[in-house]
C-alpha cells in the first residue's frame, strides 16, 4: 500500500469517521472524558496512517478505527484510575461503566449536547462542526464568516464552559432538549452545504457529508417532535438538491452550471421522495426559511429546460426569503434571480448595498453576480474586471475553471 493512499484514506476517514467515534465513545463513557476521547481518536488515526502506509489496509477501517480508539481511550482512563487511587485517594474519578449498547443517535446527541443552551448559537454550532463534522478551525471560521483566531479561542472557551456544567457530563436524550432542534437542524444543513457546494476543499463534491446530513436528519424526522414540519422541509430540500448531482459534474470532477446540466441524468426516486417530505412539511402550521428554500429547489427541479425557469415566482420566493433572513448569501440569491426576472433596479438597488468582505471565502460569489448586472447594461469591460476579481478569489480549482469558461466565452463573443 503506498503511503499517499493510506494518507488520503486516513484523511478521508478523519472527516467522515471521527465525529461518529467520538460520538460512540461519548455516548459510552460520558462527556466528562471528552478529551480524553479526542485525543483518543486523533492517536488511533496516527497510528493507521503508519501501520497502513506499511500493511493492507483492514476490510473494514472505520471498525479498526473504532476499535483501536476503544483500547486507547481504556488503556488511559485506566492509568488515570490508579493514579488518582495511589496520588490523591480522596479524589473521586468517575468509575468506567461503558454503555454496551450501541445507539444510533449518539450522532445527534452529541450535537445536542453541543447545543448548550448557554452558549451562542455561533458556538453552539462552531463546536458541533468542529467535534461532529471534523472541520479545522479555518474551515468553522469560513463556515460561520468569522476570522480562524477569534473562533479558535471562542471554541475553547465554549468547551470549557459546558465541561463545567456537572448535568452536562453524559449526553442528552434525544427527546428531552428538543428545544434545541433549531441548532441542530442548522448545523446538519452547514455540513450538507458544504459536501455540496465545497469550498475548502478541491473536489466540487464530498458526499460523505451530503449523505451523513441526509442520515442524521432522517433520523431527526423519525423522532416526534412538535415542529417536525421543519425537520421534513430541510430532508426535502436537501433531497432536492442532491438528486441533481449527477448532472452537475463532469468525468474529470468539473462543475457544471444549473443551465448547461442534462436533466434527465437528475435523480427522479430522490425527486419523488423529496415531493413527499415537502407534502408532509406543508401540512404543518410552520412556514420557514427552509420550507421557501425546499420550495424554490422543488421549483427547479420540476422546471423540464433552464431556458423555461419561472424566475417571477422564484425571485418572489427569494422575496419573502430575504425579508426574513437577509443574510448575505440569501441577499445575492434574491439579486441573481432578480436579474433573470428582469427586475434590473431593485437588483442593482440591494446589490449596492452589499459589501465584499461580507462574504468571507464565498467572495467570488458577490463578483459573480455583479458581473451578470454589468451584463445586463451591456458593460463589457467591467463584466470582465468583475469576472477575473472572483477568479482571484475563487476557493477551489473547480469554481475557476467555471470563471475561466466565462471570460473565454465573452472574449469569444466580441471578437
């Protein structure tokens, strides 16, 4: 096995493993022992970057991880056991009693008990990113449009506020912190967004999290809980999109625009059951955010050929969206859908109040669509300026190339 495979799988396995072992092994050993557990998992990944570099890789490598995590994290308990035992007898260490039984929610407790109440909602989800979902501090920060500094010390002191908290050492029930649920469901859609649109990452898709969002938030709707509506209206959209993935990449991992996908490679049985979660989501007394979303994304998917989009009702959708939650993302979506309604001025009038480095690393995006406004105005050398001022700050090699085709297009065009 060479060393730059066992890497990359080693790699793969922290972003996708990680969060379920700590989850497990939280869920068996109590959160008073959180970081012993990190430290735990981080070893057992050491150690199969090494001994897999040399040997076959396992069969089964999340198993392996698991298991070599387990005997880490005992070994160590075990020596703080005895040390505590002879050092200072009269200090109390929480005896090892691990839970045998495996419980599949050990995922979405874990980001539950992230959720703390006391903590800020960017926190709450900064951490459940950080131990659930294994982004880097960097990667948060993008997440959340906060600098990698300040989140890095926020995250700490985050951690230790809730270790602090004595009710806080085991993880919740499911059921009894429903009033956490919002977080919950914000931070499932933060990691699906980013295995669908990456941004830190050179491959245009990481379906490890598309689908790890799509399991927790499954498992979500399989639990009662009084604004499930919500729960159905995210599965959906997120649904929705996903069933376009085929179509939106190439043979060589190129990304392929809305407009120029060949529909009929969409997924039409995830179609068909995200039809159905959003029929359950319109049966209940919420109308959120995710509900216009779910049904911008269905508007889209049921749309036959780009060129007879209904971008009257979906810029309307955006409408009552950004009157909600104008955020800058949402604000630029309610722009570019403006644009292709032909509602020019009211575009133009809420893009010039948008700032660049509003957008953190999704810059490229505010360029983008300023461009398509110079476009419109038949502005050919400003189009151009905007275009190669995304290019500049384009994340991936993948969103690049998108730019370059476009400035080759207009280049194409005026000769």
């Amino acid at each position: 096995m060479k060393k730059d495979s066992a890497q990359d799988l080693v790699e793969h396995l922290f972003r996708h493993e990680s969060g379920h072992i700590i989850s497990r092994l939280s869920s068996r050993y109590g959160m008073v022992y959180l970081t012993e557990i990190e430290d735990a998992v981080s070893e057992a990944l050491i150690r199969a970057l090494k001994t897999w570099s040399i040997k076959d890789i396992p069969d089964s490598p999340a198993a392996w991880l698991y298991t070599v995590a387990s005997r880490i994290l005992i070994d160590v308990l075990r020596q703080k056991q005895l040390y505590y035992k002879k050092v200072t007898p009269h200090y109390r260490l929480q005896t090892i009693q691990p839970n045998e039984q495996e419980d599949e929610f050990a995922t979405l407790k874990l980001m539950l008990w992230c959720a703390h109440p006391d903590l800020s909602t960017q926190d709450q989800l900064g951490l459940i990113l950080q131990l659930v979902s294994g982004f880097s501090v960097k990667e948060i920060g993008s997440a959340l449009l906060i600098k990698p500094e300040v989140m890095k010390k926020r995250l700490q002191r985050a951690r230790n506020k809730i270790k602090n908290i004595e009710s806080e050492l085991t993880l919740p029930e499911i059921t009894e912190v429903k009033d956490r649920y919002p977080t919950l469901r914000a931070a499932i859609y933060l990691g699906f967004n980013e295995g669908y649109y990456s941004v830190s990452h050179d491959n245009i898709f990481r379906e490890d999290l598309i689908f790890e969002a799509l399991r927790l938030n499954h498992l979500l709707c399989s639990t009662p809980h009084h604004d499930i509506g919500i729960s159905y209206a995210l599965l959906s959209l997120m649904l929705y999109h996903t069933s376009r993935i085929p179509a939106r990449r190439t043979s060589d991992n190129s990304l392929i625009l809305l407009e120029d996908q060949d529909r009929s490679k969409w997924d039409q049985t995830m179609m068909r059951i995200a039809n159905e979660y959003m029929e359950m989501a319109m049966n209940s007394p919420y109308y959120t955010p995710y509900h216009i979303e779910a049904v911008i994304a269905g508007v889209h998917t049921q749309t036959k050929d780009y060129k007879d989009t209904n971008w009257n009702i979906i810029s309307d959708l955006y409408g009552k969206l950004y009157e909600i939650k104008a955020s800058p993302l949402i604000s630029l979506n309610y722009c570019f859908a403006l644009l292709k309604a032909g509602k020019v001025h009211r575009s133009k009038s809420i893009l010039s109040s948008l700032e660049a480095k509003s957008f953190g690393i999704h810059q490229y995006l505010f360029y983008a669509v300023q461009s398509n406004l110079a476009q419109v105005f038949k502005d050919t050398q400003n189009q151009k300026s905007l275009l190669w001022k995304a290019l500049d700050t384009a994340p991936n090699e993948a969103t690049r190339h998108v730019l370059k085709h476009r400035l080759m297009q207009i280049d194409s065009t005026n000769l």
